[in-house]
C-alpha cells in the first residue's frame, strides 16, 4: 500500500474567492488521518478533489497530488484517475434504489474483471462477510430501503472495498446513523485498514469520532488549514486559536459521557 | 513529514473581479430574453387595446367603399369584407382575449388551488371523489370539454369564459394538491394539530398558502392555452359572436375572404393570437425557471 | 400536581408489513418533572411522543389524565375563557427548518394556539412579546418570518408556542438533534429555566445523552418498542444494567484521545457478525422464572430480561 500527498490545492469559486486555498497533507500507508471542521469549511470540496469530481461551478487553480510514486493532479486538476475509493455519508441514496443489493455488487465486479457466474456469487459473499455481514443470502436479495442504514453503510463500503483501492476516503460516514451502528462501523473501519494497511482519510465534523479513530489531524475553517498533527496534540496541545475552541467546544463543562465511568 | 515544493507556475492569476459580475449580468438577461420580449408584447396589447379605439373607435364601421383592400399606411392590416379595419378591430378585440384568458387563469387558481388544498387535507372520501371526478375530466381535451359546457350553457363570452375555466380546473387542482400532499406531513402542521387548530383551518390557513407554487407558475401557461381555446371556440361559432371582435371569430369571418386572396383578413388576427398566447408563455417559462 | 398516565400502550402500523412499533410501555409524567425516552432509529421513542401529544392512536392500552383537578386558569392567561379547549399537551419538533409555518410571521406562529380559545386580539399581542422575551429572543424578531430566523432562534419561537396556552406537559422531540453543539447547550438552559418559571412537565425524547443528563429526572431506555430499562438519570447515566443500555451510553465515542473506547456492542440486527452478543440476563435469578417484563433491581430502577417477549413466544 502506498501514501498519499496533496499540496498546494487551491479552488475558485466564480467570483474568484478561493474556497481551498493552499491545503496540503500527507497519509501513510495504514493510517487514518481525520479532516475536521466545521459546515462550510471546505472538508467536502478536498475530496471532491481528489477524485475529479468537483462540480462544474468552481474552478481549480492549483495543487498537485499523488498516490505513492504516481502523480494524479497538477494545478489542481485531477489527470489520470487515481486507485481511490469513496465511501459517502447517505448510504441509502448512494445506492440503486431499484437494483437488489446483490445485483449491485455483481456489476461492480464485472466492470471491475470478474468472470464466472458462481465464481461472482462466492465473492460476493466474502465481500460481504468481510465487513460483517454474516447473512449475506438475505441481503444480496433485498433492495437498499428494505435494509437499515447501517447494513447499507457496510454494503457501501464492500463495493469500496471490493475495487481494492490504495486509498480510502470516508466522508462522514457515520452521520446520520445510529449511535451504536455508528460504533461498529468505525470498528469495522479501523479493522479493515490494520488488515490491509491502506491509508484512509476521514472526514468528519463530529471530534469524538477524530479523537478515537485517527492517529493524526488535519483541521479546516473557512477553506484553510489551522493546524495539522498527532492526534494527542491537537486535543491537549493545539497551537491554533481556532482548534483549541473547536476542542472546547466538544467537550463541555458538564460532562464527557465516555467508557471511564461505565460498567465494563 | 516532507511536501514537494509548490510549483510557482501553480500559483493562481489574482482575477479581476468586474469581469465576472459583468458576465453574470450579461448571461442572465441573455437567459432572460425571453421573458422581457413576452412582456414586451403584452404591455404592447394592453396599450394598444386601450389607446388605439380610444383614436379611432371600435373598428365597427362598415365602409363599403373600402372593402378588402389589403395592408397599407391607412390601413395598417386591411380591411375587411364590410371596410372594417382590421387593425382597429384588432386591437379592440385584444381587451376581450385578454381579459377572458386572466379571468380563466385566476379564477381557475382559486377554485382549483382551494379544492386542491382540502382535497388532500381531508384525505378520505372526499379526495376520493374528487380525484375521480378530475380523472373523468382529464380524460376529454381541454378544449373538447369547454366546446361541450360553452355550447351547453349558450354562445356568449361570459359562457366561452366558464367553459374554458372549467376546463382547466382539474390541472389547477392536481397541481395543488401533489403540493399540498408533502406539505401535509410538515412538522408545522402536526403543530397546528397538536394546538387544536381544525382541519379546515389548516388547511385553508397552512397548506394552501404553501402549495400555490406550482400552480402559480402554471397559471401562465393556461392563460396562453385560453386564448387558443377562446379563439378557438369562437371560430366554430360557440362563445363570442359576431359582430363582437374576437380574433377567433375574425379568422372564420375572414376565412371565405383568403380564398378569394384576401390573406390579410385571417392572418393578422392569428398572429396576434399567437403573439399574446406566445407572450404569455415566455413569461410563464421564465417564472417556471425561476421557481425551480 | 396533574399526571398522564400511559399503560400497556401498544401501536402498530398496518402498512405492506405490520410494524409493531411499541409493544406494551407503561409509564407517567407529571407536572414539574422531566422525563426522558431514551432510544435509537426503530425503538417507538417518536410514537410514544406522538402518543402523548395526541398525533397518533394507540391500538391498545390507555393514555389518561390521573388528576382530578379543574384546570384552573393560571400563567398568562385569565379567566373567561374556553380553558377546557386549551390543549394540555404541546409539543416542540426536531427540524427548526419545518417546524413553523414559512409564510407566517413568528407573531402569527407563536399565537396559534390561542385562536381557538377566544382570547383578544391585544391580549394575544401582549402575551406573545412577553413570551419572546422568556424564551430569550428580542422583541423586534416578532415580525419576522422563519427565513430569517437561524436554527436556534426557531426553535425558541416554536418553544414559546408550545408554552404559550399554558399546557400541563410539553414532548420535545430530538429539540436539539438538528443544531450545533454551542447551540445546544444554551437552548436546553433556556428550557430549565421556562420549566422553573412556569412548572410545566417534560417529556424529552432524544438519543444524546449529554443532554439527557442536563435535563431529565428519570430516563426511560427503549428498543425494538418496550422498555428495557428504567430509573433516575444518575442510575441509568452512572450504573446502567441492561446490556442495551451500557451499549449505547458506551458507544458515543468521548472527544479525548486519553480515554480508552472499547465500546460493547449489543447486536441489534440479524444477520450481521454475532460477535460479542451478551448471554447473561441483567435480571437476577432464572429467566424462565421472572418472566421479559421490567423487575426491579434497586429502589426506582427497573430491569428488563434480555429476552424479547415476541421470540420468547415464537419459540414456545
């Protein structure tokens, strides 16, 4: 597995401001860094970078990036598809609503050069498996809406996963779901990236996610970087204003409700 | 950790800001056209209408001597087969399709927009009426379905008026109430409920107001259609009769005269046909984009 | 002090599938107190809140008023009017951005509920100023209209709507869900104060538990439509039993990467990964003989087994 480095990403919007300006950071191979902020702060529009699909509106001016050895942007434009997969924060529209799961998943295959009927149905079935779906018969079967937001966020990351990408980058992929479904799915995450050393970038606005599953950070207001680092700097020792009322806006007088004080 | 060294090639040209605000002003009146040359033409006919009969009267004068002489400086579009001018005439006639063609539109909106909102606000058997009642009438044309009520009810232009309304409140109701259906399950409505508001209440108070928007922007588009079907009807000789000036009942005066190579007695009062009923959709078009 | 009582309230919707979204719950919230339901997507914690509010029948048990007491005519209001009429129970939504009417003035909004109670037009106007000011909102916000409102600002107005007519109970349903954290801790201040001020009972329906704990007397924890478990919120908060409880208090991860997050899971769908589902019942003694109902386990903390009472009579 190789490293991704951005540098310099700077996006226009078309009034000539910048939206990105200047973003740069670095992920080895096996981490996960978090991309913090708040709405607004340009966290989403970076990823749309990365993966050429930023909309039509806006204008790249610069920035230059690359997947190990292989440069796959310069002057902000994306120029040869990198070996990336998404995984998005609203599952269920993500995915065909009229196209059984299984179906969706044999497609992805197929494009991706898979042959043999029952060679295809194996598969998906240990794609499945792979990220704890244990009745994978019954899901391959259903349609999205008859299946839970979490059970669609794990099928959604399968097909990430199945095109076996160098990189991952996970845009809120908890938002919006269950408290304890949000749990296993950062589990799942952090389990899958040890397993195969891939780097992966998740963006978030929610801090308790950052503080426990990513080992650096990189934090965004208004489109520019605050301050980058270990994770443990930045929630005791941020040097940035800005971060350290992020940080301390999460963690109100009352009360940090956390593992500490519960039964175990 | 090490960054490549930013390239200086990379860095962005500070943009001139006035080029883009120009450019935004100059793609939305290009994206506009159509609006301001629809509105044009109607301010056009309202004027017209009003201050060409008020100069030379209602264009009801029979000149015998002046008989289908075609387009001149005197006579801006000819005259007819009594020495009518056509242009005077026309004019004139502009006040009835006008009129007759706002009247359809707005009183359709609001018998159509109110059923709409308490037809999905009650839900039950009275939408279910309803809904049935607007599928029968949905079934026919438009204009079959006016022709049938205007003859009904007698040639007249208040008749010409009801039918086409008529016609063309089922559209005015399935519009609103597709609307009214989503606003239905709003929040604010549960919290009128929970506040003991009555239904009908809520629905003439809550939904309604916020379930006008498709309908409103339809609203235009059936006023062009209502100069068609008017003009349409008085041409078959149902609703405006003649000697009224109607740009429909003008063309089937005028028709006899074209074959004798008169063009000018059918032909003029169609484009002005088409030119109202065409301003009325570009402006209806123009709302629709803009509402989207 | 007025009390509604629900008991043994079930609700099922008949749909394609039915779907039993509350299955027996049994509980009751009085004047002054603040009761929350704690739960996630599926638990029947918004139909319990539409229950009481009166938005959504029940297809079995009862839903009552335990008090004997006129409603005598208190807070703002007066006497001579139609008080049987006023609603006792309001309620505030989740979305600010759907909670009020966008083609009403915050003016027209707040004072809905007052129409039907024939209270004059200068009277409503009054009442709705003062009440602007309780909520924490300027005075000159009353001619406004919902656009220009941010999204804790439309909340209080909804807020004092549902205070307005003097209601016994108010539900707030996920009232904080959709604003940002800052935002949040000053509205549920905002809402502490108006209960002191005015002794109306809260039913909070929310799956955050900071803001549970800043709020609430007693906690309800449901799933899949009963309640699992119950008690004071320091019991629940700081001594949960059952295992679905300490799975949700445990898996908000904490904004600290010092403290350790090894969150236990409680498997709630079939079909995925059975990995530490939990096998001890929290409820003493054998299962067979205590039954899937609530037991109590300490003074005001009740228990669930950890059995679903619907497998438990599909297997038999």
């Amino acid at each position: 597995m190789t490293s991704l480095t951005l540098s310099g990403l700077t996006v226009l919007a078309p009034s000539g401001r910048p939206i990105l300006d200047d973003i740069g950071f670095h992920v080895d191979p096996g981490e996960i860094v978090g991309l913090v902020g708040e709405s607004g702060s340009g966290k989403s529009m970076t990823s749309l970078a990365l993966t050429g699909m930023l909309p039509d509106a806006v204008t790249p001016a610069a920035g230059t990036a690359s997947l190990g050895d292989q440069t796959f942007m310069s002057g902000g434009k994306v120029t040869r598809r990198p070996e990336i997969s998404m995984v998005f924060q609203n599952a269920k529209a993500a995915l065909n609503p009229t196209m059984r799961v299984g179906k969706q998943i044999e497609r992805l295959l197929v494009k991706l050069g898979a042959t043999g009927r029952g060679d295809l149905t194996g598969r998906i079935r240990s794609i499945l498996a792979e990220v704890g779906i244990a009745d994978a018969d019954r899901v391959r079967k259903a349609y999205p809406h008859q299946l839970s937001g979490g059970m669609n966020q794990r099928v959604m990351i399968a097909m990430a996963l199945a095109a076996e990408p160098r990189f991952l980058i996970a845009d809120e992929p908890t938002t919006g779901l269950d408290v304890t479904v949000q749990a296993q799915i950062l589990r799942l995450l952090a389990s899958t990236t040890a397993d195969s050393n891939r780097g992966v970038l998740l963006i978030t606005h929610d801090l308790g996610v950052v503080a426990q599953t990513c080992s650096r950070v990189v934090v965004m207001y208004h489109g520019r970087i605050m301050e980058t680092g270990p994770v443990d700097d930045i929630f005791h020792a941020a040097k940035d204003p800005y971060t350290r009322e992020l940080i301390a806006s999460a963690n109100p007088d009352d009360v940090v409700v956390g593992a500490e004080g519960v039964l175990s | 950790m090490t960054m490549p060294t930013i390239d200086s090639s990379d860095r962005p040209v500070p943009v001139v800001k006035l080029r883009p605000q120009m450019k935004r002003l100059w793609q939305w009146h290009t994206g506009n056209i159509g609006f301001f040359v629809g509105l044009g033409i109607l301010v056009a006919l309202v004027v017209l209408t009003f201050v060409v009969p008020a100069i030379a009267g209602n264009g009801e004068i029979a000149d015998p001597a002046q008989t289908l002489l075609p387009p001149s400086p005197q006579h801006l579009f000819g005259t007819d087969q009594f020495g009518r001018d056509i242009f005077v005439r026309s004019m004139a006639a502009a006040k009835i399709d006008l009129v007759l063609a706002l009247t359809v539109a707005i009183v359709g909106l609001v018998i159509g927009s109110i059923v709409g909102a308490l037809s999905a606000a009650f839900g039950g058997w009275f939408d279910l009426v309803v809904m049935r009642i607007t599928d029968i009438a949905m079934a026919f044309p438009a204009f079959v379905l006016a022709l049938i009520i205007t003859a009904s009810l007698g040639n007249s232009a208040t008749n010409a008026a009801i039918g086409v309304t008529i016609a063309y409140i089922p559209q005015f109701i399935r519009l609103t109430r597709s609307q009214a259906l989503e606003i239905r399950s709003a929040d604010f409505v549960a919290a009128s409920r929970v506040s003991g508001t009555k239904t009908f209440v809520i629905a003439v108070a809550h939904i309604l107001p916020n379930s006008l928007r498709p309908a409103f922007v339809q609203a235009s588009l059936i006023a062009a259609w209502a100069i068609l079907d008017i003009a349409g009807l008085s041409f078959l000789g149902v609703g405006v009769q003649p000697p009224t000036a109607e740009w429909g009942a003008m063309i089937a005066e005028g028709t006899g005269d074209v074959l004798r190579g008169a063009w000018w007695t059918a032909f003029f009062p169609g484009l002005m046909i088409l030119a109202a009923a065409a301003s009325f959709q570009m402006i209806g078009d123009r709302l629709e984009r803009s509402f989207r | 002090m007025r009390t509604i009582q629900i008991d043994d309230v079930h609700v099922t919707y008949s749909g394609r599938a039915k779907v039993r979204a509350v299955r027996g719950v049994t509980f009751s919230v009085s004047e002054g107190e603040t009761v929350a339901i704690v739960g996630e997507s599926g638990s029947g914690k918004s139909s319990i809140g539409r229950v009481i509010a009166g938005l959504q029948g029940t297809s079995s048990g009862s839903v009552r008023w335990l008090s004997e007491e006129p409603f005598a005519p208190e807070g703002a209001l007066g006497e001579g009017l139609k008080l049987a009429d006023r609603p006792r129970v309001q309620m505030v939504f989740q979305h600010p951005d759907q909670s009020l009417d966008p083609s009403w003035t915050v003016r027209r909004s707040i004072s809905e509920p007052l129409i039907r109670l024939g209270v004059a037009k200068n009277r409503t106007r009054e009442i709705g100023e003062e009440l602007m000011e309780r909520v924490g909102l300027p005075g000159d916000f009353i001619d406004r209209s919902p656009r220009e409102l941010s999204g804790g600002q439309a909340q209080r107005v909804a807020i004092a709507r549902a205070l307005i007519a003097s209601p016994h109970i108010v539900v707030l349903d996920e009232p904080t869900a959709s604003l940002d954290q800052t935002v949040r801790a000053r509205l549920l201040g905002t809402l502490r104060e108006l209960q002191a001020a005015t002794n109306v009972g809260y039913l909070l329906i929310s799956h955050d538990m900071s803001s549970v704990r800043r709020l609430s007397d007693r906690v309800l924890v449901m799933y899949r439509g009963r309640v699992v478990e119950e008690g004071s919120t320091s019991q629940i908060m700081d001594a949960p039993v059952h295992p679905y409880t300490v799975a949700l208090i445990d898996a908000v991860p904490p904004a600290d990467p010092r403290i350790a997050w090894h969150p236990k899971q409680f498997v709630t769908e079939p079909g995925l990964d059975a990995e530490s589902t939990w096998t001890e019942c929290p409820v003493p003694g054998p299962c067979a003989e205590h039954g899937t109902g609530l037991q109590e386990v300490a003074p005001g903390h009740l228990v669930a087994c950890i059995r679903d009472p619907d497998d438990v009579a599909a297997a038999a």
